[in-house]
C-alpha cells in the first residue's frame, strides 16, 4: 500500500490523501467524503481505517476535505453548498483517475456525508456505487409505535419525558453549530429510485445513534417502499454502535460490512 498526500482541484484548494493497493487493475475507485466538520481522518480515524483495508483489497481509495473543510481551502466562487460539493467531488474523481486509472467511483459518507454523497450520486454518471452511513431516513408509524409504546409501558419513563420536557420548556436553547435537513421523503424516494434506473448499487447502514429517527431494520422499507426490496439495494443496522462508531468493535464490525458488499457489488480489479 502506498499513501500520497495531493492539493488538488480547479483553485488548487483541495487537500486530500490517496492511498493505491500493491498492484491496479481495474477502473474503481473508492471516495470518502468528510463526515461533518470533521477532519478527512473521520471520526475516531474511521476514514483512515477504511481506507488503507479496502487498499489491502485492491481498491484505490481517495479521502480528502471538502472546500473549506479540514485542511482545504475556499475555490472563490459564486456557488451553492451543494454546487461546490458536486464540483469538489469532480475534483477527487479527476485527481484518482489520473494516479489509479479510475473512471468508476463509489462514494462513501458518514452523516452530512451521506448527503453529499448522495448529491453527487443524482448527478453523476461516473458513480457506480454509494455507501450511506446514517443516511437518509424517515419517523415513520413504525417507529413511533416502537419508538414510544415501551416507554408508555414504564411510569417511570413517563415521568422523566415529562420532566425533561418541562424542564427544556423554561431554558433558553441556543442555535445549533451543525445540523443537517432532510428533504421531503417522497423527494429522496424519487432520487434513489432513479439512481436503481441507472444500476447503482446502494448501501445503507444505520447505527444505534441514529435512533432519533431510526430504530429497526424494516424501516427503511416502511420510509421508500418498494426501493427497499431492490437487488441493488442493501440495508443493515447496527443498533449497538454509536453514530461515530467510537469502539474498536464497532469500527471492525461496520469495516467488514463495508469490505464484503464492495467485493459482492463492485469487486476490485474489475472494469466496465
């Protein structure tokens, strides 16, 4: 394996590192989008982890920070977010096709990641594959029910809702620093079913710390319907890890999730 740290991009504002497997062949390549404010490492160095495991198994793999993220700095210009990150990613496929030879690329991301990626897989052409980490999803009747029944079951938790409730009604709640907003559901669903159109091969994982508005594996089916139960889509949830998956089990657990639907989907070495 061999890592090589780059500037990149249209300002020469990009800074990211690409890690190349012993030998290439093949034309995939894997893309890491940064999770949050996060530093391209990841949380906990997640993104390193993963990175330098899926070049043990041959993929190129680029993970690098956003404009204005991380190491990474403005391209001034006159953009939206969402602009930016699809010019950005244009950047990262550019950079990896021209040190690896990729001209097919999956996008992997944790959270806002996650909205980025999937952003960018809506668009464009060259993304085969995405891997979605607490990604989109919905409160469904599901959900709830299973959500807040036991809990209408425990007195005592009853007690505490309300008390906590009270108690954030008289305190002064400041503005959020970072926070993601979902689109409408029935948008996403329409998104996704287009991607399936073009034979993307999605992934979805969920933890445990998205159980503000995840918390059962059926889910995802009762949120996008019939998606849910296409061959391209695979669904998992690892409802004892945490959002940042902090514990070295976790981080293994999700690695090894990530690595067996990449060698089943988008083996390494093949080409179109």
């Amino acid at each position: 394996m061999q890592e090589h740290a780059y500037r990149f991009g249209r300002a020469r504002h990009l800074v990211g590192m690409v890690g190349l497997p012993p030998s290439l062949s093949g034309d995939i390549g894997v893309i890491v989008l940064n999770a949050g404010l996060v530093h391209r490492i990841g949380p906990f160095r997640l993104h390193v982890e993963m990175t330098r495991r899926l070049n043990a198994c041959g993929y190129p793999t680029l993970r690098f920070d956003l404009s204005t993220l991380g190491d990474s700095g403005a391209s001034n210009e006159s953009q939206s977010r969402e602009e930016q990150v699809r010019a950005d990613a244009a950047n990262a496929m550019a950079l990896l096709g021209e040190r690896a030879g990729c001209t097919r690329f999956v996008l992997i991301g944790l959270c806002s990641g996650a909205v980025n990626a999937h952003r960018v897989a809506c668009t464009d052409a060259r993304i085969v594959g995405a891997i979605f980490l607490d990604g989109y999803a919905y409160r469904t009747l599901g959900y709830r029910i299973r959500h807040y029944l036991p809990r209408m079951l425990n007195p005592a938790r009853v007690v505490r809702f309300l008390t906590r409730r009270l108690h954030a009604a008289v305190q002064q709640v400041g503005v959020p620093v970072f926070g993601v907003d979902f689109p409408p559901a029935a948008q996403v669903r329409d998104d996704l079913e287009d991607m399936l159109k073009r034979d993307l091969k999605l992934c979805f994982i969920y933890s445990g710390g998205a159980s503000k508005y995840f918390n059962h594996l059926r889910q995802f089916r009762e949120c996008f319907g019939p998606v849910g139960t296409h061959p391209n889509v695979s669904v998992s949830f690892l409802k004892e890890a945490d959002h940042t998956y902090i514990l070295a089990v976790d981080r293994t657990r999700l690695l090894g999730l990530i690595e067996d639907w990449l060698h089943r989907n988008l083996p390494a070495g093949t080409s179109a």
